[in-house]
C-alpha cells in the first residue's frame, strides 16, 4: 500500500510542551528508552500490514544496548545514519516516518533532544495512514505516550 509523500501532517503543541517539559526533567537514560520505546510502539502496530525493514529494529534497540553499556553512542548513532537513509528512499509514509522515528530514538543517546523528535515521526506515522479526523489518534498515542514516560521515570 503506498501513500502520498507529500501529506503534511501538523502535530497539536498542546501535547508536545508537556512532554517536552518532563524529558528535560528526565535522565539522558530514561530519554533513550522512552525514545526507543515510542518507535517501537507504532512498529510494533504496523508490522501488522508492513513489512518493516530489519535496520529499524536494530535501531530501535540501540538505545536499550547503549543504556546496559553494550555499544556506545558513536555505535548508536551508526544505526540512525542507516534507518534515516532507508528513510530518505522510502516512498511509504507511514514507514518513511517510523524510520525517522527509529533513527531518533537512536540519535538519543548522543543528543537526548532526539527524543522529542521520535515521539513526533512516531505520531506522524499512524497519522499518516488516516483520512479525515485524525484527532483522536494523536489525543490516544500521546496519552500513551506521556503514561510510559512517566512510568518510567525521571531516573534510570
């Protein structure tokens, strides 16, 4: 199923402003696994209808081996060099933002403001894959979103 890549998909702040407020608050840890944890999330939802490329699991999963000292950041950011290339070619919307998704969680563990930006490609995803009120996707993924970082903590 191919979608348009150039539907624009415009994020509500009314979310964004709270979470962003508690990632500053939060460990540079605890940025990486939520990061990698809201990528995984909307993966975890397409690979129902998708086949999803290899490279954004290993993405996914960079941030975790980097926080348990597995791979370092430089490693990490390896893998989000990659998934953001696979990104860049894929005409697929909804996966070309899971991409996007994937390789921020990974950049998180090298600039813990990545995070904010996986969240986003994360929603813009489902968002994509929509037509018409797409309100309440958005309202119910960050909702989620919020829970499992603060479920997490603000220290790892």
């Amino acid at each position: 199923m191919k979608t348009k890549t150039n539907k624009r998909i415009v994020l509500s702040k009314k979310y964004i402003v709270e979470l962003e407020s508690i990632l500053h608050l939060s460990t540079h840890a605890v940025c990486a696994i939520f990061a990698s944890d809201c990528a995984n999330h909307v993966l975890e939802i397409l690979e129902h209808d998708f086949e999803i490329n290899y490279q954004a699991k290993h993405a996914i999963l960079a941030p975790h081996r980097w926080v348990s000292h597995d791979i370092s950041m430089i490693e990490s950011r390896v893998y989000a060099q990659k998934i953001h290339v696979i990104a860049k070619d894929e005409e697929n919307l909804a996966l070309k933002y899971l991409y996007r998704a994937c390789g921020h969680a990974a950049a998180t563990p090298h600039v813990k403001k990545h995070a904010i930006h996986a969240t986003n490609y994360a929603i813009k995803s489902l968002l994509s894959l929509k037509s018409g009120d797409t309100e309440d996707v958005e309202e119910n993924e960050r909702k989620w979103q919020i829970k499992r970082l603060l479920d997490l903590g603000l220290k790892a």
